[in-house]
C-alpha cells in the first residue's frame, strides 16, 4: 500500500495539476483581459483619427472638389488610404460622381466609418458640394493583438510549467517522501509493536519553530503512546473483567442449590452449572428454558403470585416450588426471589435450595422421635415386665428346688423357666433395638441362637414362605446374643417382605468356612482366617443395582409408608462391623436376594471361661449372714426372702427404702450385705445405696432393676457400689454372687 502510494503519489499529482490548472486559468485571463483593453484602445486610436481627418483634410478636400481638381483630390485620398487602419473611402459630389478607394468590407462588426458632409464657405454661406465616408477596420489590431498576446500567453505558461515542476520536485523532497514514511509507519503499527517511535530522515525544525510535519511526527508518536497506555489500561481492565466473572462464575457455581437470573420474559439470562443439571438441560439450552415450563402445573400460580410480589413490594419472598426435570421427576426447592434494577432492565434472582435431603432429615428425625418413643416405652415395659419375669422366675426356681422328687412337676417347671426365659430374651431384643441396653459380648454358640430366631421367624411368618435351614456349624463367636439374634431376625424379616406376595423359600446356612487369599469376593476384601459364614437367602423380588447401593444408609427402605424404619439393614451392618465381621449381597431384579455374612470364630468357650461364676459353679451355696433386701415389690420381697432363708441366710425386707434406710442407720453392723432396687417411688435406689456408704463405706452393696436407661453395670461399679443385677436375676448365679462376696471380705479381713 506505502509503496503503490509512494510510486502513484495521486495526491502529489492532483496538487501540482491543480496549481497548474490554476495558474495556467490566471495566466490566460490576465492575458484576455490585456488583450481587451490593448484593443479597446487601438480602437480609440483609429476612431480618434476618424475624427482628426475631419478636423485636418475636409476644407482641404473641399475645395479640391470645388476647384474641381481631381489630381489634388486623388492624391490627398491616397495619402489618407494609405494608412493601414483605413480600408475604403468613398467621395460623392453634388453631381453624383464618385470615387472610391478601397472595398467596403461584408463584416460590418469589425468596421469603424465616418461620413462627413463637404461644405464650401461663400460669402458668408455654406454649401453642401459633397459628402465623404471613411471606412476603418479592427482586423489587423485583432491579429495583431493575438499574435503577440499568444507569445506573451505560451511564455507564461512555460515558465509555469517549470514552476510545476519545481513545486513537485520540492513537494517530493520536503513533503512527499514523509508522507509515504508517515503512511508506511501507520499502516505497521500493530498492538505489539507500538514501541517503535516514528522518526522522519529530516532535519529537525528549531523547537520554537516547528512545522505541520513535525506536528504530525508529534501527534502520531502522542497517539501511539496514548494508546499504549489505553490498550493496557483496556488489557488490565479485560483481564481484570475475566477475573471477576471467573470468579463470579466459580462463586456461582459453587452455590450447593440452583442460581439463575431472569429478564421480565422470565427467559434466563445468567445460571449456575447446578440449573443446568437438576433440570437435566444442555448448556445449549440454558439461555431458552422457561422457568414456568419446569415447574409442578399446580404451583405455576403460586410462583406467579410470589413473583408479582417481589415486583409490587421490591423485597425478597420465598417460595416452596417442585421443579420438573425432563423425566418429568419432581424435586422440592426453596427458592428465594429477589429484584435487580439495572437501569432500564427489571431482573429476578432466584436461589433454590434443595429441600429433598431437609426432608429425608425430618422425615428421619420424625422417625428417630417413634424410634425415641418406642425406647422410652419399651424402657418402661421393661422394668415392669423384668419386675413381673423376676417373681415368676424366681418362685420358679423354688418350685424346682422343693419338688424334685416330682417329675412331672419338674418337667412342668422347666417349661415355665424355658418361656420365662425367651421372655427374658424378648425384653433384651426390645432394649437393644432401641438402644437400651449395652453390648455384652462373650463367646457364644451361633447354631443355637440361628435356630431359636427360626422358631420365633416361623412363628410369625405366613405359611406361604417355605423356610429351609442346614445348621452345620458349633464354633463359637465372640458376640452379643442379643444382638446376633436381632441380624438373623432382620434379614430373615426382609426376605419375608420380599416374598409376602407370592410366597417362596427362604434358605438359612451355617457352616464354618476357611478363607484364604486365593478366595474372591467382589467389592470387598475379607482377612483371610477361619469365620462361620451365616447364608440368608431367599426367592422374593430382588434388588436392582441403585438399590443395593443404598441399603445400608440408615432409614432408606423399599417398602410401602409406615412399613418399615429403614433401620434394619443398617444396624445389621454396624453390628457386623464391630464385630470385625464381613457382609456382601447379591440380588438381581425378580430373581431374589442373597446375604452372606462372615464372622470371626473364636478358640474360648463357655467351658474355657475364666470367670469366678463358672469355677464356682459347685461351690456349697449355704451362708448364715444377715442380708438387707429393699424394693417396691412385695412379691419379690417374698421371694428372697424365701429363698435366702432357704439357704441359711438371714433376711430383713423393707419395701420403703426411706425405712430401711432408718433402720440401718440405727444398727448398721448388724447388716453384712444390702440388695436394693434401682427404681422406687420414695427415694432411688442409688441414693439409698450411697446414703448406706456414707453411714458405713465397707458394706457391700448391690443394685438390681428391670431396666436402667442412663447407667450401667460399669458405671454403677465405678459409683462405688459392689455389682448390679439384670432383673429378673437367676437364683443361682445371685447365691454365687453374694457366697463370692462374702468369701472375698472375708479374705481381706
């Protein structure tokens, strides 16, 4: 481009054209105009010697032609042709004779005349003897004006041509060149390079006197560093801008709900990734979904209301809206409305959040308070229930003790004693599952309690439901009854949900099983080592995969409201876990479910047991001492009372622990041990117990209830009391206890 224009300088050529159009239309006017008025005045001239021949030659031609004398007339006629100006004259006398010299020209425009009359003066009087024209033409002024003013004219315009090409020469070098370099250098500059300043081959001008070229150079270089410094001003502004909305983009989609912005069309103008996700939207689609499109039909108006709201009031509302996705699934949502005023534009943000987990929270902890309220209640059912067991166990064991010379009798008792037994096992199954009761592991013999949960299972399960079991193992596990009982009994209860339809089979297995590091399980990975392995399968409905990812959270459940807790599973698991114990299943949709639990077998047995209660097991249980029993229960009173009398014991009751307390007080050596009840109406049974301890620190003291909700056997022993019993308590293991008792103080006396 800076070359074409340096070679073609169209600029340069229109200049110099122009000034030589100009002065070439200068020079030819002046010319004109001097050639007007140079022939104006040749004009005058001749019509002034017109006017001087009258002046000069008619008296003379006068008298000539009066006189007759024609050789005079002729002579002074030739002499006045001859000049150059005239072309004809013509001489009429009074006879009608003329004469004529010359030709009258056909171009009367160019023709100067003059006719005279001839006038001869006699006596006094003038008479007309003739008259003369005399005929002048401009012709040869004109062509003579013309030639020399054509001379004068080509001599200017020749001197004007070279003064063109002077003005061109000298534009060239002083102007010309820098304007190309000028061009060039603009048409260079890129953002990259605006560095570079422009500088011209020329001198510079004097600072004070600088002139347009330098003020260009000047400008140019100023503009390049104002843009300089505007493109970086632009540059830090446009990072600065990417900053900002990176970082706005990142807050926004780093909210945990959905946020969206949306114009008065309710088309969104701004979202999160989350808008896009729950509505199950491609990005491409953002910009044109219409909120009210994805919203449950019957709360469209309710949304239209709370937006009309934050429009007429310009506050915040809050509104509780099921979003649709494009399965047309609903989610609750929270959302929070609020107006932006941008100039002419009225906007609405909206925040939802997400109330599905809120409400699986509340749904779970409606659930936790039944669950509370069933604790609370089987607590108390359990100490009235344990209070009532303890009586009947008790007169039980006595009726055993004084009949055993009666067999029938004593068959009969120890039907009695088996069911208040599994009574006794019922009320720990409801304490555990409400989470009242600790956790008493010690090794144990798993078939035996598979197969009483079986008995119970078959029970309570409907014909329909074929239960298949093979009990192949005797090992011993270290565990909690209780609790062993409560996972066969859920397990077994689902598969029973699974087939309540249609019926089916359930399959329980129990076999040892050594694993090794050669065995697979998927999903999992089991220390190798010798466990019972408990299989639970049956033939009901089956899960699909998103199911069994979630069995084991707490409070998930497939079945119908109010069909189940969803705690089921979970618990199993957790139990399992503490017990350093495996689970897996496997279950494929109409094809059943299948639950293999792996738990750690243990080398102690009950006959292995360490415990004082077991090698003391054939110690003589007679003692003579004095015993102090307190308890609301005036059948229980009976009992141990009969029953430690029974055994040479000595027993003092009171069913008011105030009254024992008083009669303690008084002969407080007179007592070698105190059994008290927990629970009772005028005073606990903890504080009667220490009350004792502060009269006398060394009696023995041992606390007994049916159920205890805040304490335990450890804490009670950490309390400084000697033991405490479970009611309803077994008359042999209470005779041991108190024969260890005693042997021991008396020991250490």
């Amino acid at each position: 481009m800076a070359g074409m224009y340096q070679n073609n300088s169209p600029l340069l050529r229109k200049i110099v054209l122009y000034v030589f159009l100009i002065t070439a239309l200068i020079s030819v006017s002046g010319a004109a105009l001097q050639l007007y008025f140079s022939f104006q005045a040749e004009k005058r001239h001749i019509i002034a010697m017109l006017d001087d021949l009258k002046t000069n030659q008619l008296d003379t031609l006068a008298n000539s032609v009066w006189n007759m004398d024609f050789e005079a007339i002729k002579i002074q006629l030739q002499g006045i042709y001859e000049d150059p100006a005239i072309t004809c004259i013509r001489l009429e006398d009074e006879l009608g004779s003329v004469s004529l010299f010359g030709k009258i020209p056909a171009n009367s425009q160019s023709s100067l005349s003059r006719e005279y009359p001839l006038i001869k003066h006699l006596e006094n009087k003038n008479k007309k003897i003739g008259t003369i024209l005399f005929i002048a033409t401009t012709d040869d002024i004109a062509d003579k004006l013309l030639l020399s003013g054509s001379k004068m004219l080509g001599s200017q315009l020749a001197v004007l041509f070279l003064a063109c090409l002077c003005i061109l020469f000298l534009f060239v070098q002083l102007f010309n060149r820098h304007i190309n370099r000028i061009v060039a250098y603009t048409e260079s500059l890129k953002i990259g390079q605006l560095h570079e300043q422009l500088h011209l081959s020329r001198p510079s001008s004097p600072e004070k006197h600088p002139d347009e070229l330098d003020h260009i150079v000047n400008a140019l270089n100023d503009m390049r560093e104002r843009l300089q410094t505007e493109i970086s001003a632009q540059k830090k502004a446009k990072k600065n801008l990417i900053q900002e909305k990176l970082f706005s983009d990142a807050i926004i989609n780093s909210l945990p709900g959905i946020f969206f912005v949306i114009n008065e069309t309710l088309q969104p103008v701004r979202y999160n990734k989350t808008f896009l996700e729950k509505l199950g939207l491609p990005e491409t689609d953002g910009d044109t979904c219409n909120i009210f499109s994805r919203i449950s039909p019957h709360q469209t108006t309710k949304m239209q209301e709370t937006i009309l709201e934050v429009l007429h009031l310009g506050e915040a509302q809050s509104v509780e809206i099921d979003l649709l996705d494009n399965d047309k699934q609903t989610t609750p949502y929270l959302f929070t409305i609020t107006v932006l005023q941008l100039e002419q534009d009225t906007l609405l943000i909206g925040v939802g959040t997400n109330l599905r987990a809120q409400k699986r929270i509340e749904e779970q902890l409606r659930q936790a308070q039944k669950m509370e309220a069933i604790g609370t209640l089987s607590g108390g059912i359990a100490h009235d229930f344990n209070n009532i067991l303890s009586a009947i166990v008790g007169y039980n064991q006595l009726a055993l003790m004084t009949t055993t010379d009666n067999q029938k009798v004593q068959k009969y008792l120890n039907e009695v004693e088996k069911a208040s037994n599994r009574a006794k096992d019922l009320v720990a199954q409801i304490l555990s599952f409400s989470r009242k009761t600790d956790s008493d592991r010690h090794p144990i013999q798993m078939n035996t309690i598979v197969l009483e949960a079986l008995k119970l299972l078959r029970s309570s399960i409907p014909t329909s439901i074929e239960i298949r079991h093979k009990i192949q193992s005797e090992s011993f596990i270290i565990a909690d009854s209780t609790e062993i009982h409560q996972i066969v009994m859920n397990l077994c209860t689902n598969a029973f949900h699974a087939m309540q339809d249609d019926g089916g089979i359930l399959s329980v297995n129990l076999y040892d099983r050594q694993i090794t590091d050669d065995d697979y399980f998927p999903n999992t990975r089991i220390v190798p080592g010798n466990y019972i392995q408990l299989n639970i399968t049956d033939t009901g409905i089956g899960m699909d995969s998103a199911t069994i990812e979630k069995i084991y959270e707490p409070y998930f459940t497939t079945k119908s409201s109010g069909a189940g807790t969803g705690l089921g599973l979970a618990v199993a698991h957790g139990i399992i876990n503490q017990y350093n114990g495996y689970i897996s299943v496997y279950s494929s949709k109409g094809s059943g479910t299948s639950f293999k639990i792996f738990l750690p077998i243990t080398t102690r047995t009950k006959t292995q047991s360490t415990n004082r209660e077991e090698k003391d097991i054939h110690k003589a249980l007679e003692g003579s001492e004095h015993i102090l029993i307190v308890d609301d229960n005036t059948s229980i009173l009976d009992y141990y009372t009969e029953l430690l009398l029974g055994y040479g014991y000595k027993a003092t009751t009171f069913d008011n622990p105030k009254a024992a307390l008083a009669q303690f007080e008084t002969t407080p050596a007179t007592f070698d041990l105190v059994l008290t009840d927990l629970t009772m109406p005028s005073m606990s049974g903890e504080q009667f117990g220490k009350a004792l301890l502060s009269c006398r620190p060394d009696i023995p003291v041992i606390l007994s209830s049916g159920f205890s909700a805040t304490l335990g056997k450890k804490d009670f022993l950490e309390k400084g009391f000697t033991d405490f019993f479970q009611k309803p308590v077994d008359s042999r293991q209470f005779l041991l206890r108190i024969r260890e008792i005693f042997d021991l103080t008396s020991e250490t006396h």
